[in-house]
C-alpha cells in the first residue's frame, strides 16, 4: 500500500466489515504508528457516524480478531491527513468515494493525436485520434476487460486465465492471442484480424470466429453482423483495409504485407504523408488509383508485383 487512496479504501472496508484479517492487521499496525494515523482513522469514523450509523471500532475489530494471521507491514507516510479529513464530513456518499478511488477505472484518452499504451499483462496497444479505452477495476487482477469507445490495434499478450474482452458498445470481442484492428465508424464497426482469432458477439448472441488475414463489420443500426467475403480475382485478392491518419509509409508496409507486392517509394519526403479512408474489399489497382489521386503523387507499375511511387513532399 504505497498511496492516500490506497489507505482509504482500506479503511473504508474496514469501517463497512469488508476488510480482511490481513487487511484488518495492516490497519491496526498502521494506526499504532502514529498519533496522527490514529486521529485520521478517528475522524474517518466519525465521518460514518454522520449518515446515523455509528461505528464502533471495538465491535469492527471483534467481528476479524478472531481469523487475525500475522501480515507484514508496510510504512506508509502521510502528510495529507487534513485535507482529506475536511472532505470526509460532508457525506456518507462522499466518503465512500473517496474510500474506494483506487478502484477507479484507468481511462485512457487520444486527441488530435494516436496515443500508444502499453499495459502491465505485456499487450501493446495504439489508440486512434478522437478515441478512449477505459479499463475495468479489477483488470489484471479478477479480468482484462475493457471499454473502447472509437478505434484502436490491439497486439495482445495472451492468458488462458484471464482472457482479452473488448466491450464496443453492441458487440464485445474476446481475443485468443492475435493483434487485431477495430475501427469504429458512424453506424458500422469493422475487426480486422492480423494474427491469431478473435470471437465478436453481439448483444443478441451471434457469434462470430475470425482468423489471420480475416475481416468483419457490425452495421450499428441494423444490428447485422457478417464476416467480409475474400475474393481470389485473378492475381490479386480483395481485402478489407482501415486506413486512420497512417503514413504512407506505414501504408506501404501494410499493402505489401496484405496484396504479397512489393511497393516502393521513390522520394524519402512521401514517407510521412498521411492518408486516412477505407478499403471495402477493393482490388489492388483500385487501392492505388485512390491513393494517387488523393497524395497527388504518380505510381508506376514496374513489373506484375513491383510498383514505385513518385512525387513531392505532402503539404503538412
């Protein structure tokens, strides 16, 4: 227990007959500590007392003493004890707050910018623009479930115990080792799956298993999940591609990786041009019809699977 928040969550299950016995000793060593550790707990008490019900700490240490175990005890310094204890008094609800902040969700928010977060359970994860993902209370722990609201690629470490679970509003996606991409529009979510599976369900039961290279869409407003048709035409596939604010570059990559071509870029100042729109099982040509026309820049077949962009730099 290293922080305030921690300390009066401790006491707030203590005072509410929640704590237990090692937790109960924790407290009982830490308020010996201190005449100050002990006014705080006093006043915390008190603070109880204020909604009509009166705690009384004798009976609160009767109800644990009896499963009491020696716990080891860890320092805790404290120097906001008056400030704490000002907001403590105002109301039963007030304090149970405060007593349980360190159970607060992590909420993690992108603006104008992507944000990359990387989480203690070793899985990587790149927040779109305009997007936010907010953790359970217990992730790590009891789960890994978390909310995304927006867009975000996910390379995920795997748990058999604790497994990866996505709530997108009407469908959840629940991970079996993969990175994967979820993109959320208007009125449609899109799962793009890179490596391993993923199960999408909905709100009404479907279910829905996707593997590497594999796509699918959930149309919000009619509540129809399917999984994108991969077409073999000729020499090419047809794939699902996101593009979100990438660089081309980055764009490149993932079009040599997704259509096995090998695309260049000629002038190194291309690199960092952004482009943001969406590829509904298009065909290769396609893809880079669009890209041309949207970069301003020329792109050049060389041979069957070898192509060159040329061009100026990108107007930032």
């Amino acid at each position: 227990m290293k922080t305030t928040q921690d300390m009066d969550a401790l006491i707030g299950k203590f005072l509410t007959g929640e704590a237990g016995p090692e937790e109960a000793m924790f407290l009982e060593d830490w308020i010996a500590e201190s005449n100050e550790n002990k006014t705080y707990f006093e006043q915390s008490a008190k603070a109880f007392g204020l909604v009509e019900k009166v705690v009384s700490t004798d009976k609160a240490w009767t109800n644990v003493q009896s499963q009491l175990t020696q716990a080891p005890i860890r320092k805790l310094s404290i120097g906001w004890i008056s400030a704490v204890a000002a907001i403590l008094i105002l109301s039963f609800g007030a304090v149970f707050y405060l007593l349980n902040s360190n159970e607060q969700n992590n909420l993690f928010t992108a603006g104008k910018e992507k944000k990359n977060i990387e989480l203690n359970d070793g899985t990587d994860i790149q927040l779109a623009a305009h997007s936010s993902l907010e953790l359970s209370a217990g992730y790590g722990k009891k789960d890994r479930s978390l909310t995304l609201k927006g867009s975000g690629y996910f390379s995920v470490k795997h748990s058999k115990k604790l497994p990866f679970i996505i709530d997108a509003g009407p469908i959840h996606i629940k991970d079996l080792g993969t990175k994967f991409d979820v993109k959320t529009t208007e009125d449609t979510i899109y799962v793009r799956v890179d490596e391993g599976i993923v199960v999408i369900y909905d709100n009404k039961g479907m279910k829905l298993t996707l593997h590497a290279n594999e796509s699918a869409h959930y149309v919000i407003s009619n509540g129809d999940l399917k999984m994108d048709v991969v077409i073999e035409n000729l020499k090419t596939k047809y794939k699902t591609i996101l593009l979100d604010n990438l660089r081309l570059e980055d764009v490149v990559d993932l079009l040599n990786k997704t259509y096995q071509v090998n695309i260049r870029i000629d002038n190194p100042a291309l690199k960092n041009c952004r482009i943001t729109t969406e590829f509904l099982n298009e065909d290769l040509d396609t893809v880079l019809t669009v890209i041309s026309q949207t970069l301003e820049v020329t792109i050049i077949k060389e041979k069957n699977t070898e192509y060159l962009i040329k061009g100026m730099a990108c107007i930032q």
